[in-house]
C-alpha cells in the first residue's frame, strides 16, 4: 500500500517538473520573439517625444521652489508667528510673500523676484528664504 503512495507522489513530482519546464521554455522563446521585434513599438514615437518637450517647457515655467522661513520679529512676540515664503521657478521669477506679527496688528508684504533677485530691499529672513528657495 505505501509502495503506491510512494509510487503516485514520485509520478505527480515528476510531472510538476516536467510542467514547469516546458512553462519556463515557452516564457524564454516568448521573451526572445518580442525582445527584437522593432515593429512593436508605438509608431508615433515622434509625438510622444513632443508631447514630452512640451510638458517639460510647461514644468519650466511651474512655480516649483518653495521655502518658508519662520521668524519671531519682536522679542516681545515669541512662537515664530512671523513668516517670508519665496515661491520661484525654474528661472527664479516668482514672489516673497511676507507677514510680520507683532502684539496688536499683523502687517504682510509682497516683493516681486526676478532671476531670485528683487528691486526692492529684502530682509534678512526674506533673503534666507529666497537663498534657501534657489535650486
């Protein structure tokens, strides 16, 4: 009885290799038939790669550098309630953003950037941000 039992599990052993054999066979011819066939890539190639350009020019002009600096800007106001933010792009043209809070009023300002540099005088924290902004 045990002498079938061994039987059957040395034939179904047998057969799961056999099968996972010719599986593996079959992928590997698979793999080398579409490795080299030149005629399955995309035929507008070219458009995809000018659709790619134009997202990359349209990226450029992203205002993708951002940096916020937190400050406390009187030595009677603490917890770093007072902020710069410069925003830019790629080119360095984009804007500082800045809000000074003291006890009773809350002043912001906004300074033009171009070429992360600005017309009008920048702050030390405003100038921290744009540094620390740029790529």
């Amino acid at each position: 009885m045990w002498f079938l039992l061994v039987l059957t599990l040395l034939i179904a052993v047998a057969a799961l290799v056999i099968g996972l054999g010719l599986a593996g066979a079959r992928w590997r011819e698979r793999r080398r038939a579409g490795a080299g066939d030149l005629d399955a890539l995309p035929e507008d190639v070219l458009g995809l790669r000018q659709e790619v350009a134009a997202l990359r020019r349209e990226a450029q002009g992203a205002l993708r550098h951002l940096v916020i600096v937190r400050y406390d800007a009187f030595g009677d106001v603490g917890g770093h309630l007072s902020w710069s933010l410069a925003v830019a792009d790629e080119s360095g043209a984009g804007v500082v953003l800045t809000s000074i809070t003291g006890r009773s009023e809350v002043r912001s300002y906004a300074k033009t950037l171009s070429g992360w540099s600005c017309e009008t005088p920048l702050s030390p924290e405003e100038s921290e941000a744009v540094q620390a902004a740029r790529p």
